[in-house]
C-alpha cells in the first residue's frame, strides 16, 4: 500500500513540500507540528487511505473548485454502514471546506476511521485514515 508521509509545516512556503532539505533549524522552531496531507480532487480524497501513528494529525487541503467536508458522523451519510470509527474515537465533521481551504485532525484512537464527503458521497468520494496504537 502506498503510504503518503509528506511532512509540512503550517507556515512554510517551499518548505511544505515533500522535501525538508534546504529548511534550517530555525524554521522547525517556529513550526514544529507535522501532518499527513490528504488532497481533495473534483470527487476524489488523495490518497485515498492514508497512515499515521496516534497523536497525529492529518491536513486535508482542498485544491478542487468545489466545495468538499470530511464527515465521520454516520447520521449524515447516505450510506451510513459504510462509516467506521474506532470504539471511544468522537465523529467529526470539518462542515464545508471552501476550495483553497484547509481542515485538520489529530487522531488519538488508534483504529480505522471511513469517511466520506457530504456532497459528493454518491460519487464515491471516501476515504481511509489508519490510526496505529
Ligand atoms: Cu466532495
């Protein structure tokens, strides 16, 4: 399974790449906090599963011109068997996430979180984060 570990830093231009050559200490000192980013395509999370260790976070970046949420909230979904949460994790949901917008999570259950997005849900637009304890 591809795994997306690209390391960013909130604050950090050319820095927030996939790369961290070429950024210095200083800047770690400003913004040490690091997150998964997932992208959210016209219908699509991507990647569409990602994994991380518990206490961390995961930043989904709308780069669509639409309109997407992040819901684990499985009252709201069309399909809502298809929504998974560890037992003791909360559900979430980001609300609307403009394009150009960003939402992030900190996950401290360790599990298997499914999500979906609220408008386009029918389109197949789901995804996996994997939480490891
Ligand atoms: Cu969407």
């Amino acid at each position: 399974m591809m795994i997306d570990r690209r390391r960013l830093l909130t604050a950090g231009g050319a820095c927030a790449t996939l790369s961290l050559s070429g950024c210095g200490p200083a800047f770690f000192a400003d913004e040490p906090e690091e997150a998964t980013v997932v992208e959210m395509g016209a219908t699509s999370f991507m990647p569409e599963t990602v994994e991380i260790d518990a206490g961390e976070s995961v930043e989904w970046r709308n780069t669509s011109i639409a309109p997407h949420t992040v819901t684990t909230v499985a009252e709201q979904a069309e399909n809502p068997g298809r929504v998974r949460l560890p037992e003791g994790a909360e559900p979430f949901d980001s609300g609307t996430i403009e394009p150009g917008g960003i939402f992030r999570h900190r996950f401290d259950v360790p599990g298997e979180y499914v999500y979906f997005c609220e408008p386009h849900e029918a389109e197949g637009m789901w995804g996996t984060v994997i939480v490891r304890g």
